[in-house]
C-alpha cells in the first residue's frame, strides 16, 4: 500500500509539472493569482476587483441615514443620493482648456494630482475624438475595500473629495499634458446608482442582452407591466403618490414620513438591488462560453459583482458584522426572527443558514463558470434565486402578523407591504389568486389583515416556488420561546424531493462526480503508466531507480 501511495505521489507530481506547463495550466494557475489576491466578501473570494461594486451599500446607508430624520428636506437629500449616488463608479467631468490633440480610447490612463499634490490615477471612460474640450475621467479604484477609492461625491451630504482632482490643475493624458478646469463639489459624479439598477431595467434585462427577457424579471415586468417598476416604486413614495402599475399598486399618500421611509429603503435595497443580484448572474451566464476555461475571465468578474451586490461592503470579509445593508443582512435578521440561523438551521443568532447554503452555491458557479460548465451555473443560479426570495416572505409573514395580533401601526403595515411588493410577482406566475390574497391583505391601504391566509397563500406555493417549510421556519417569540400561535413551522405536503430540485441536484451531483472521477482517473493513469514504465525499465536492465553506486543519479 506505502508502495502505490508512493507511487501515485510521485506521480501527481510528474502529471502536475507537465499540466503545469501547458498553455491551459498557465491560464489556470493566473486566474488562481488573481482570486487569492482579492479580499474576500463574507467569505466568498473573488476573481476579479469588485470593491467599487460593493460599496453601493454605502449609498443604500447613507439614504436611510436621511429618511431616518422624518423631514422633507432630509427626504430630498435621500432622494438625490438614491439617483445620483455617492459611493460607487465615481468620475470627475472636466473641461479642457484646449482641445485633445490626438483622439484618446476608453480606458486610457490619465494622471493628476490631489490638493495635497498627490497623485491620482484615472482613466477615459470612454473614447474621446480628437479635438474633444470636455472628458469624463473614471478614478482608479483599489483592491483593498477599506480604501477602495478616495473620491465620494455624487448626491452626498458629506462629502469626501480628499483624493479628489484638485480644482484647476493638469492632466497627463496618455503622455500629453493638458490644463482642465472643473468644480470639484459638482462636477464629480458617479454613474452606478441604486436608481440606475432600475433604470436601465429595460435594456439590461428586457431586451438588450443575449439572454433577454431574463426569467425573473419577467416575473416582475409581467406583474407590475413597467421595466423600471422598482424606480416607480420609490420614486412615487418620496413625492407620497400613487403608482400606475397593471398589477400591485400603492398609493403612498396614506403614508407619513413613517410608513414612507419603510417603503423606500426596503424598496432600493430588496426591489432594486435584489433584481440586479440576478441580473448580474444572468450576465455571467450570457457570457460563459462552453468548455472554454480561457475565456471565461469576464464571466466570472460578471459573477463576482452579483455576489457584492448580494452583499455590499459593510459586512466585512467574514459576512458577520451586523452593520450591513442589503440581501446578506436581511437574511440573517429575517433567520433571528424565524429561528433559521446557524448551518443547519434552527437557531435564533449567527447567520441565516440560507446565507450559508447561498455562499456554497456562488463558490460553485464560480468554479462552473470558469471551468467551462455553463448548464450548471445555470442550474446554480436557480437555486440561488430560489433561496434569495425567502427572507421577503417571512417579511411579508411577519408583518402581517404583527399589524393583524400584535397591534402593528403604520411603521408596520408598510413594512409588510413593501416585503410583499419585492415578491408579489413571483407568487402571481404560481398563482394569481395566493397573490391577490396577499396584497388584499398586506398591499399598501389593506382594509384589514389576516395573517392567516396571508400564511395559508404563501404556503400554497412553497412547491412551485422550490423552498419547503423548513426553508421559511416559524415565527418566533424569543421572550416566550415559542413560536407565535398560529405561526408554527407548516409542514410539507409530502417529503418528496420536488422534480426540479431533484433534477438540480442530480446534476450538481453528476458534475462534482465527473470533475473527481476525471481528476482521480487521469492521476490512477498516470500512476499506472508509471508503474508499467518502471517494471519494462527493469527488464531491460535499466530501472529507473538506482543506487549511487552504480553510477546513475537519483531522481527527485
């Protein structure tokens, strides 16, 4: 047994120097480079720069910040950071004092300098033609989060222009110098915002990508009968009217600054950033190419931006810290609330066990993507979706039982209302009428509300939807440590795993068994070829392995 351990060490190694030097193998081992030098994201690593993606969250923070104050004027300050950001995809727009002598192409570097005379790096972000007068500059951004850029600008009370282009100055631009002029405190902007996710709805997710209509948003734009229902959605809550969707309307007018702040940081974060978490899982599947591994860098970074847009910064690189602001954090305050935390599920602290379950599933379609194994990161992305819904049904769930047992208020109606908006969609393409007993009864302006059927519609769909009652968990009384009555854990209508996540899983199963099956068959090979190789040396006399003695170097 020592014997063929020995020989099959040996051979792992023989097999890995010589993968080592193929083309393939040298690509393989950069894309390692690039993952292990990146900060991880609650535990995820990388494989591409992501910090300014992540840091939407503080923009997601510093509009709660504002609605938190209760006035109208702090609501047009949230307002404006909602749609001209602050924190992410920051660019200075500067006028040049004479025009660009040679056209320049996007990306290009240009150098400046700070108040303090330091340097700033940016680049083109766009072509520009000879002669152009006006050009937008993108700032560098750092692989460290912390310090990931020293411009924030955009819509921001406070704003950080430290590392800023210095008011009137000079740029480098590709090696020529040019004078520019700009106004720091306006005419730095940024081009990613929470409003923008919606936006642009229609052209990143409707129609204008190679996978268009992607499934999800289909849901929603079939519901609500608008692309950019999430920027309707919050938008008509700031100026306290009523939407005009085919389905699910509100009319926020019977809301004060109360029930107005719920529905709009709810709204950015679970209507808003939930789709584009999709949305840029859906990208990287339009961009993974079958069985190319070389290729398939811009698809991973695509994946990569799902998994901080799912998270956001604030949550630090172990995804414990209890400051965060998007889908990571709801789930793991949702899982407190329905005894579902912990990696097994059932305990009321730590981190939701959907948040474990939903980090396993991107380091998987990580490894599809860049391996080539396009059909199942798709197959991972369902069930990554499928898992993304459920903190917005116990919201929904919670509330409802809160406004209708627990004397909720205003504060609570909204909240519930607004969970419901971020999944009413999904509910209708499984049932129209569970949806339609939702909103009559959580819907903004619900006459009354019986968390009962509210409970009973949910539960209707759990089968459709691929989550089961263990999934959700019940509602939990932390000071009577029981559930709530009524809001027990359901039970499964059969214990039968669903045709789709059986076939879900058989295929994860299947690869995972053919990438080891592979991997160890090609080493049992290897070894054996060895084995075969050193037993026809001896016979010819020469075998491979000789004492000094005999004049024959040993191998290493």
């Amino acid at each position: 047994m020592k014997l063929i351990i020995a020989i099959i060490t040996s051979s792992m190694g023989l097999v890995a120097a010589s993968y080592a030097s193929s083309k393939s193998a040298n690509l393989l081992r950069h894309a390692a480079s690039r993952r292990l030098s990146y900060e991880k994201i609650a535990g995820y690593s990388p494989g591409s720069q992501v910090t300014d993606h992540a840091a939407i969250d503080l923009d997601q923070r510093a509009i709660e910040e504002q609605l938190a104050l209760h006035t109208s004027q702090a609501f047009g300050i949230a307002k404006g950071i909602y749609n001209e950001g602050g924190h992410s995809k920051s660019y200075a727009e500067l006028t040049l004092s004479s025009g660009l002598s040679s056209a320049i192409l996007e990306d290009a570097y240009i150098v400046g300098t700070n108040t303090d005379g330091l340097e700033v790096s940016l680049n083109s972000y766009e072509d520009y033609a000879a002669g152009a007068t006006v050009i937008k500059a993108l700032y560098a951004t750092t692989d460290i989060q912390a310090s990931y850029v020293g411009c924030q600008v955009g819509g921001l009370v406070t704003k950080n222009l430290v590392g800023c282009l210095v008011k009137d100055g000079t740029l480098n631009v590709d090696g020529t110098e040019y004078a520019y002029t700009y106004m720091p405190e306006i005419d730095n902007k940024n081009d990613r915002t929470i409003a923008k996710f919606s936006t642009k709805a229609k052209e990143q997710q409707l129609e204008g990508c190679p996978g268009c209509p992607y499934k999800d948003f289909s849901y929603f734009y079939d519901y609500y009968g608008t692309p950019d229902y999430a920027h309707q959605w919050v938008e008509a809550a700031f100026a306290g009217v009523a939407t005009t969707f085919s389905n699910g309307n509100a009319d926020f007018s019977k809301y004060t600054f109360v029930g107005r702040e719920q529905v709009i940081k709810k709204g950015t974060a679970y209507m808003n950033v939930f789709m584009y978490v999709i949305r840029e899982m859906e990208d990287a599947l339009d961009d993974c190419l079958k069985g190319l591994l070389q290729d398939n860098y811009n698809s991973v970074h695509a994946w990569d931006e799902a998994v901080a847009f799912y998270t956001g910064s604030l949550e630090g690189q172990d995804g414990l810290s209890p400051d965060g602001k998007l889908m990571h954090q709801l789930a793991d305050k949702r899982c407190v609330d329905w005894k579902v935390c912990g990696m097994e599920g059932g305990d009321i602290e730590g981190m939701a066990k959907i948040n474990y379950d939903i980090f396993d599933l991107f380091a998987l379609g990580n490894y599809q993507i860049l391996s080539g194994n396009c059909p199942a990161a798709r197959e991972t992305k369902e069930r990554i979706v499928r898992k993304m819904y459920i903190p917005m049904i116990q919201g929904a769930m919670s509330y409802a039982y809160k406004v209708d047992m627990l004397q909720g208020g205003e504060k609570e109606a909204s909240e519930g209302a607004t969970f419901a908006a971020a999944v009413l969609p999904r509910i209708h393409a499984e049932s129209p009428s569970a949806a339609k007993t939702i909103y009559d009864n959580v819907g903004v302006g619900a006459s009354s509300t019986d968390y009962k059927v509210v409970k009973s519609a949910f539960e209707s769909v759990y089968p459709g939807l691929g989550i089961t009652c263990a999934d959700i968990g019940g509602f939990w009384n932390e000071a009577d440590k029981a559930y709530y009555p009524g809001m027990e854990p359901c039970t499964d209508a059969t214990t039968t795993t669903s045709a789709a996540e059986t076939k879900v899983i058989t295929q994860t199963n299947k690869s995972l068994a053919i990438a080891l099956g592979c991997t160890f068959g090609a080493l049992f090979a290897a070894a054996a070829a060895m084995l075969l190789y050193m037993r026809s040396q001896e016979k010819q006399g020469t075998p491979v392995f000789q004492s000094e003695s005999v004049g024959t170097t040993t191998m290493n």
